[in-house]
C-alpha cells in the first residue's frame, strides 16, 4: 500500500557500525513537509550496527530528538538475507511511501536535499525519478570531488558506465510496479540495469542542479576496484543491452586494467583473469582478433596509470596496445597517455586536470 504523504528511505546495511551513526543522522535530521518513513535492512551484523540501532529507534519513539518534518517512524530488521539487492528487494516490498530513496550504510544525505526531491515531485507529475549531483568523500569524510548529473539521459548514456550513483536517485513507488524490481543476479551492478531498464520502459527522469548525496569511496568497499565481480557484473548488464560491440570490447580492457593495477597484477594477468570469469558467466568464446582488440585497449589504460611510477613498464605496455591496435592511437586514453608523458610530473598533470574539471563543474 502506497501513502502519498509519505517519503521511505531504505538503508541495507552489514556491519557498518563505524558510518552508520552518520547515515542515520543525514536521513532523520531532514526537514521538509512530509512524514518520513526510515527501514534499515540489516543482514545480521555482529558489530556495534544494532546497538546504534536500537538507540536511534528509541530517541525518535521517546521524542528526544528534534524533529524537522512532519514525523518520523524509524524500523528495522537484522536478519541473514542472500545478499545486498535480496535485502534492498525485500525493503522495497515493506515501505509505504510514495516516494523512495536508497541510501548505502556508510554514505549521507546533505542538508536539504530531501525537501529538494519532495519538492521536486509536488511539482512534476509526469515524473518518475529525480536525480541530481552526488560528492565523493573519502573514508575520513575529506572532499574529493563533485559530479554533476547529466540533464536528458538516454540509454547511449549508459553504455560505458552507469551514469547515476544509486544514492544520488529518488523514485515513485509506481515505478517498480512497471518494471519491477532489482535483478538479484546482479551483486554489484544491480542499480546500472536497473537504470537502463527503466530508460528502455520509457520511464521519466529529470535532472536536479543540487547535491543529493554524499558518496563515501572506500578501499574495503565491496564496489572497489579490487573486486573483480564488480567488472564482470557490469560487463553482464552491458553485453545484455548492448551486445558484442566496440564499445564491450574496450571495457573488458579498460575493465582489466583498472583490475590489474589495484591488486598489482601484471596486465596479462590480470585481463585473463577478467576474460575466463567473463566466459564462465556469458561464454562469449570470442576469436583472438578481438580478444588482441580488448587487452590493447588494457595494455593501454595499465600504461596511462604507470607512466609516473615505472616508465619501462609503461612504454613497455603502450608498444603493445599500438601493435596489437594501431587505430587505438587516435583514441581519447592515447591522448591521455601523451598528455601524462608530455608534462612529466605527476603534480603538474593532477593540477590541470583539477583545474579544468572545476571549471567544468562550474
């Protein structure tokens, strides 16, 4: 049953008592003229999470905080479930607001921006999901940067990456009624089809200009690069939607990579290791002319992110990527890579990059 005075936010969470507290605090100190419904969706931790919990259930029950909208019921449940999208399908089955927000176990919602989205809703009706910016912090809740949102997605927005952050995304409940909920197949890149799914049922975004969400990047995250399952479930929904194009063949190399460097593998090792997991989910058997097509596109994303630490290593992997693809050197990772050997230091690269990426942010 749906309210329409209601807006439902969901946190799946497993032993996250370290952010938690945060999370909970960014969601219940929210001010705005709705009645808030908060359900933390906990897969039985063994940490402090319930104790912090249960403390939060009994300040708002014993009216000890201050409330900023027109009230709050706050619940949870702690039991093992079958994984993250099972527990966040099983939330999205309990909620009753119209309006629904996920927010992960260690990320936050800034000051306002859920009187923002509700806001937003009052005076769209056609519309079926808001997003807007998001900003990443790191795991001691330093800056690092903004992303913007991008006004007027299409399905071409989603072929190389998933264009929204989950937490950055408010939706009406109607929504999962016409395209249902999310794919459980999916660990990782469960909200990535979930966006496309949409975009193809003619589901309606809009685009906000306002920070809707605080992304917090952690190296023990399960979305890390380290994590080898994150690239393979992306690689799923892309070959599913997309198929066998260009565009997949880059990413398996790009993919590998990113995966290669951040567990210190060498780059041959680790694009087979991305290619026999990919196999074993989609047995795409591909022929050797595109396999040598991928890992150039690998060999030359590894020596973008070597070139300030071991220039051997890197040329060594650019040689490769030219021979295996000579058209790659026209591509826009070859002018990366130049761009990084041209200005030598490391510091001076970031700070341009810096630069222009405030100006576009501007």
């Amino acid at each position: 049953m749906e309210n329409k005075q209601i807006f439902s936010i969901i946190t799946v969470s497993y032993n996250q008592g370290r952010y938690i507290e945060e999370t909970i605090k960014s969601v219940i100190f929210q001010e705005g003229d709705f009645f808030l419904e908060y359900l933390i969706v906990d897969g039985g931790s063994t940490d402090n999470t319930l104790e912090i919990l249960q403390k939060y259930k009994e300040l708002i029950e014993n009216k000890k905080i201050e409330i900023k909208c027109k009230g709050i019921e706050f619940k949870y449940i702690s039991e093992k479930d079958q994984g993250p999208t099972n527990a966040l399908n099983k939330g999205l089955k309990m909620v009753m607001g119209s309006i629904i927000g996920i927010i992960n176990s260690d990320d936050i919602y800034p000051e306002g921006a859920l009187n923002q989205v509700w806001t937003t809703f009052q005076r769209n009706s056609e519309i079926d999901i808001v997003y807007g910016d998001i900003k990443f912090i790191d795991e001691e809740g330093n800056y690092i940067i903004l992303k913007k949102g991008k006004p007027n997605l299409n399905i071409k927005d989603f072929i190389y990456e998933n264009a929204i952050i989950q937490p950055e995304a408010f939706l009406r409940k109607g929504v999962f009624k016409n395209v249902g909920l999310f794919d459980e197949d999916l660990k990782f890149a469960n909200d990535y089809e979930f966006w496309i799914r949409c975009l193809k049922n003619q589901i309606k975004f809009k685009y906000i200009p306002y920070t809707l969400a605080i992304f917090r990047k952690r190296e023990d995250a399960r979305s890390s690069s380290k994590n080898p399952f994150i690239f393979i479930d992306t690689l799923k929904v892309q070959y599913k939607y997309f198929g066998l194009t260009n565009f997949f063949l880059k990413n398996i190399g790009i993919y590998s990579a990113m995966f290669s460097y951040q567990t210190k593998k060498n780059c041959n090792s680790g694009f087979d290791e991305i290619l026999k997991l990919l196999n074993k989910e989609l047995s795409l058997n591909l022929s050797r002319k595109l396999i040598k097509k991928a890992k150039s596109f690998c060999y030359l994303k590894f020596s973008i992110y070597k070139i300030y630490e071991d220039k051997k290593e890197s040329f060594k992997n650019y040689s490769k990527a030219i021979i295996y693809n000579p058209s790659i050197f026209f591509s826009k990772n070859n002018l990366i890579f130049l761009i990084r050997f041209m200005l030598v230091r490391k510091n001076i690269y970031f700070s341009i990059k810096s630069f222009f990426l405030k100006l576009k942010n501007l």
